[in-house]
C-alpha cells in the first residue's frame, strides 16, 4: 500500500512488529518475577531470546525483502514505511538486549546457591584447568575445522544461527580474518563436577584456546558469533514444476533458507571492534544490525540444567510438576467412542490430559463400524502417538485421509518425515493448496453402523502435538452432532478437490467464510447496541492484527458495544482511545503455560453465539490460510468456556492490561489473587479427584463445580448469574 492510497485511521492502531517486541518483552518480564523458581526464570531469559531468533528470521527478513521490492510500502496499521518500521524496531531492541544481559546475570548469580554455576575458563581451578585441557586435546581439538580468510581461502558461509569463534589474526604485519565453526556434534555443556552443576560451556573453551588453534598468528582480537540469516521463504513464491513431488521441492527449500542474507549479527565482545567492522562489511549489514550479549549467544542449553539437579535442589529452583488430569467423569476403561456419542466432549488443555482424544482414534483405527478417519495436520511431536493409530487405521483398511502442511514454520522437516511414513503405510496423504496453509485442526471419523452413517467430529485450537498439549493452553471439542459431522465431510470433500469456497451450515471456514461472518457477527452486536438491547462481544486470541477487524471493532466500541479481549500477543488495536475505542479493553496472561487458544463471543445470556477456532484475527489466517471456526453449542460447555474467560479477565497475578498509550501494565491485585493458571491445575486435580466412580452423570455435574469456583472468585449479580 503506497502513501497515496493509504487513508485509514491510524490513532487507534499501532505497528504490529513493535507490538511484538512489547509481547517479548511481557516475556521476559516473568524473568523478574520473585514469585516464579529461578530455573523456570531462567528459562523464560530463553524463551524471550529464541523467540527474537524467530521474529529476525522472519518478520525482519521479510520486511527486508519487502524493502527491495516494494520501498514506498505503507503499514496500514501504523502509517510507516519499511524503513521506518526496520529503524524503530532496531530502536528498541538494544534497551532489550540490556535487560535480557541484566536478567540472566542476577539470575545465574542466585542460582550459585543451590549448585548451579557456569564457569569462564578463568573461573576454573587447577584440576579442572587440567581437566578442560585434556577434554580439548582429546575431544575437542580433533573435530575442528579453522579457517583463514586470504587470496586462496575465500570468505566462508556462516550458517544461520551456528555458534562461531571469530578471530583477528595478525602475520607479518598483515591482518587477517580466522573464524572457528562450534562443531553441532560436540557436547554443548561440559559438566566440572559430578554433584554439583558446575560447568562451562563448549564455545568459550574454543575461544579460550584459539592462539593454539592459531599458533603461527598473532591473535589480536577474538569473540564468540552467531550470524542471523532471512528464513522468510515462501514456497509459494518459489517457481518450481508443478510435476515435480512436493516434499522433494520443500526439501530444496529448507536447504536455500540456511543460504540467506544475513539481518542480525551477535557478538559476545564489544572490544572486537575490527572484528565487527569486517564483519559487518562482509556480511552487509548495518552497524545498527549488530548486537552485544553479555550472556552466551545461544540459551537453549538451560533446559539440561534441570536434569543434573539433586531432588532437593530441582524443588527450590523449578516448577512443581503438574500432570494433566484425566477429565473428570470419562472412564479410560469404557469405550470412548460410545461416550462421545452420548454428549458432547471439552478438552482443556494443558489443565486435562490429551488422552481421551488419543483413545477415541486408537479405538477408530480397530472398531470394524468405522469406515474412515480423515484429519488436518500442522504440527506432530516427533514421537507422535497420533500418527501410529492412524497408520494402524490404514493396517486395519480403514480409508486414512490426512491433510499434511508440510510448510509449518520450522517443523517442515519433521513433518516430511511424517508424511512419508504415512504414505508407506498406505494412508492418502495430500498437501494442502498452492498459497494456502492449511492450518484448520479437524478430525472426522466416520461410522457405519445399524444401516446409517455417523461422525464423531473433533475440532481444536492447537496442534494434535502430544509434546505441546502439556504447556499450551488450548481447547479441543468432540461431538457426535450429526449437523457439525455433515460440515466436517463437506469440508474434507471441498478439500480434496481444491474448493475454497464450499458451502457449510454451521462451520465457519476461511478464506471465504470466516472473516465475513465474524464481521457480520460484530454488526449483530452493533445493531443490538442502537437498538438498546443486551449487547457484548469477548474474544481471546494470540494476535489481533487484520485491519478490517480492527475498523469495525472501533466502530463497535463507538456504538457502545462492551469488547473485552484477551490477546497474548499482538495487538494492534489501541484501547481506550476516547471517540475511538473507550469501550474496548485488552489484557495480556503471560505466565507459565503459553495462551493458545481462540474463542469468539458474541452476545450474551442465553443467545450468546461462541466459536472455537484455530485463526486468530490476522490477514494472514483468515484471508491466506485453510482455518475452521467451530459453534459450541452444547449449554454446559458454553458455560464453562464462558466462566474460563472470565476467570481470565479478572486475573490480577499473571495479566498485563494495554493502555492507551499504547504500553502494558501489569496487573495489581488489592485483596485476593486470582492467577487463572494456577485456579485452572487446582481445578482440574480437584474434579478429577472428586469423579468417582466415574459416570457420564459426573461429567454433566462438572461444569456446575467449575462455575461455583469461578464464582468463589468472580462474584456474581443475580441477573447476570440467572443469564
């Protein structure tokens, strides 16, 4: 969008990408919370570097890209070009850096006390100074392969995100550039000491011995790198013959994406000023892309630690382990499928256990009454129970009809490796569409039984990833509704024939149908609020960014209509705005689960209209991408999804709320604490504890036990507590 034709209103919105860095920064904020283990701090200090990994590759890559093609491109959010874009962000990210350096320092230095200490090479005593020199001559030095830039060794490629040992060499009065690549073979951590966590880290023993690797230089200046490379590869933008196998071409792809240009360097001296000069010369970058870290350049190393913990010492500095509960009232002896024929079914994860979802599809794959299973596929854990009962579903001769998108960011190469393997055992497996991910999480299984058809239909709002229904908070419906199974089979059918536009009762499906309804859905609310009815819309989502979403939710904040939404990410919609959005509030939970999942309200009382879906509210998902928003329709289930909202609005432990200008604050709690995390797991143990024997009664009283608790903590005027 040019300057010319931009004329949307930009004072009520704000840059998606600065909005970002505001969630990272909500991040690494729980790294400064006394009230969260050390250990667990420390691992959020990771969480926020891996995510800015992730936000360089892609978001700065492609807005570099954009920037050869498109320069005058105007952000219909915030009115700036690219240029402007890359310089605010770059703006604000060394005070971030400064911040993550400070966190992680005061944190290793608390985690001294209970045995958890990394060392320097210069921190060490005599007997491991010794011990760290034998392990080099032996393990290390061998595998090494150095490097020296001159007239017959051209400079070489840096891989993406790879630890270096950059070095300055000086020969007879001539300066030359040496870099030592950290071979990914060798054990990151060296462990000091067998009862304590002392250890060092592979990168800073290589830096520490590189005259000896360079013993016929001088060397003058030397640090650890790490290069950041663009990995905003669309295969869709990739000219390739349409003949040619689809996983082959992805294949090419990932290997291409290790090649590109370089967006961030990372340096951990910055006394290595000629280093960074020639580096920044010989990589193109701008001195602004540069950045120094006072804490080792690659943090996912902090995971391990856990593992070398004494009992006494993991219980100080971790987490209390938290195991997800088998849903209260469904019997894991009893058949699933015929429980979820009887009434509809609510996952709550990480607080319920993925379990019964994964016994209904092992059940299918050898029931004799079930004739297909078919299902969408995103993201897989790599030891994904799932896959195997559908691969035994294809053994049984089930027809097995699986949607796999190969393109999900970085877990492309994972889900090749899926993909053949379902097709070995005779699964149809397809691809999805040219231009659109297929990012929907639909199940169908189809019965046949007593002389007709019957679906079991299971819709998600997170990946059938058994690893990350542990820690994302999501929400899973199973329903034997032959209206939502008819829907769910029309889709598949529209899918396989590469129909976007299919027609469907109930479901909501994007590209063509989501978006529009949703709007139409707010106009509903709009025109209930000028009629003077009952009138309100809540929506929970990870990132708010699509401006027609955003226009039209302005107006109904201007027409009186009561938002409250509950973002975890981005959000591009700035509440608060007088004439603009003063009825529109935003709150932000980041805490010790990731908020993952999308519900859609809208209404309330009893004609209150709730969907689950797996889009949030971008361009991206509801225009580019295969997304399906499924009705609740069952009383109980919409009560409790109702009361889980609520609870989370009225978090004042682990929510941050937007202002209007523009910045999050984090909730103060005056009287009770209320951390819906926390009320969630206490929940769930308690009605699992309470379910015996476990009935289908049991699972019909349960929502009433989690509305009294809600209650307990969101007290309730009559009126409201009657709708």
């Amino acid at each position: 969008m040019s300057a010319a034709e931009l004329s949307l209103d930009t004072s009520f919105t704000t840059n998606r990408e600065l909005s970002w860095l505001k969630f990272n920064d909500r991040v690494l904020q729980v790294s400064d919370d006394s009230a969260v283990p050390l250990l667990e701090r420390l691992k959020f200090v990771a969480i926020f570097a891996s995510n800015l990994d992730e936000f360089f590759m892609i978001r700065v890559g492609s807005l570099f890209d954009l920037s050869l093609v498109d320069e005058g491109h105007i952000d219909n959010k915030s009115g700036m070009t690219v240029k402007e874009q890359l310089r605010e962000i770059f703006k604000a990210l060394p005070p971030l850096y400064r911040k993550k350096d400070a966190l992680f320092k005061s944190l290793e230095s608390q985690l001294i006390h209970h045995g958890i200490v990394r060392l320097g090479m210069d921190d060490l005593d005599g007997d491991e100074e010794k011990f760290i020199g034998n392990y080099f001559e032996r393990d290390i030095f061998p595998v090494l392969s150095p490097q020296v830039v001159d007239t017959h060794h051209p400079f070489p490629h840096i891989e993406n995100k790879a630890l270096n040992v950059a070095v300055m060499l000086k020969s007879k009065d001539e300066s030359r550039f040496g870099i030592i690549p950290v071979p990914k073979m060798l054990q990151r951590i060296i462990f000091l000491n067998s009862s304590l966590t002392r250890y060092i880290l592979v990168e800073d023993i290589i830096l520490k011995y590189a005259e000896k690797i360079f013993e016929m230089y001088d060397v003058e200046e030397k640090c650890v790198i790490s290069v950041t490379r663009n990995a905003d590869i669309n295969p869709d933008d990739e000219t390739y013959d349409f003949e040619e196998d689809f996983r082959h071409h992805m294949k090419k792809i990932l290997k291409k994406r290790a090649r590109l240009s370089a967006v961030r360097l990372e340096v951990s001296d910055e006394r290595a000023t000629a280093l960074t000069s020639y580096l920044s010369q010989r990589l193109t970058i701008h001195k602004t892309q540069i950045f120094h870290s006072v804490s080792p350049l690659e943090l996912s190393y902090v995971y391990a630690l856990e593992d070398r913990l004494p009992d006494a010492a993991k219980k100080a500095v971790t987490y209390v382990p938290y195991i997800p509960q088998y849903p209260a009232g469904f019997n894991p002896d009893e058949s699933m499928m015929k429980q979820a024929m009887a009434k509809d079914i609510m996952l709550s994860y990480p607080y319920e256990s993925m379990e019964p979802f994964l016994h209904l599809v092992k059940e299918a794959a050898a029931d004799p009454t079930v004739i297909s299973i078919k299902i969408t596929l995103y993201r897989l854990d790599k030891k994904s129970r799932l896959t195997k009962y559908l691969i035994d579903a294809a053994e049984n001769n089930k027809d097995v009809t699986v949607i796999m998108e190969l393109r999900a960011r970085f877990d492309e190469q994972n889900n090749i490796e899926w993909a053949e393997r379902l097709e070995e055992a005779g699964c149809k497996v397809i691809y999805g569409f040219m231009g659109y991910k297929v990012h929907s999480k639909v199940c169908l299984i189809t019965r046949h039984d007593k002389g007709r058809l019957q679906y079991i239909t299971q819709i998600g709002t997170g990946n059938y990833n058994e690893k990350t229904a542990k820690l994302y908070a999501d929400f899973s419906l199973i329903t034997a509704s032959d209206a939502i199974g008819s829907d769910a089979n029309s889709f598949f059918k529209n899918m396989l024939i590469s129909n976007l536009e299919g027609h469907y009762n109930h479901l909501l499906v994007a590209p063509t149908w989501l978006k529009s309804t949703i709007l139409s859905l707010i106009d509903g609310e709009i025109e209930k609020a000028g009629s003077g009815r009952p009138c309100g819309i809540i929506i929970k989502m990870n990132s708010l960014t699509d401006r027609d979403t955003l226009d039209k939710l302005s107006e109904a904040s201007c027409a009186g209509v009561k938002i409250q939404l509950i973002i975890r990410g981005i959000c591009c919609i700035v509440p608060g705005i007088v004439g603009k959005t003063e009825n529109i509030t935003v709150t932000s939970i980041v805490g010790r689960f990731l908020e993952h999942a999308r519900v859609y309200c809208f209404g309330s009382g009893p004609g209150m209209k709730m969907y689950i879906a797996s889009a949030d509210l971008m361009t991206r998902n509801t225009e580019r991408r295969i997304e399906v928003a499924c009705p609740v329709y069952d009383k109980n289930i919409k009560n409790r999804l109702l009361n889980i909202l609520q609870v989370q609005l009225a978090d004042n432990v682990k929510s941050w709320k937007l202002g209007p200008d523009g910045d999050y604050k984090l909730s103060v709690y005056d009287g009770e604490q209320i951390s819906s995390q926390e009320l969630f797991m206490k929940e769930a143990v308690r009605a699992a504890e309470n379910a015996s024997p476990p009935s289908h009664g049991s699972a019909r009283q349960r929502p009433g036990r989690f509305k009294a608790l809600v209650q307990h903590v969101l007290p309730r005027k009559d009126d409201e507590d009657k709708e």
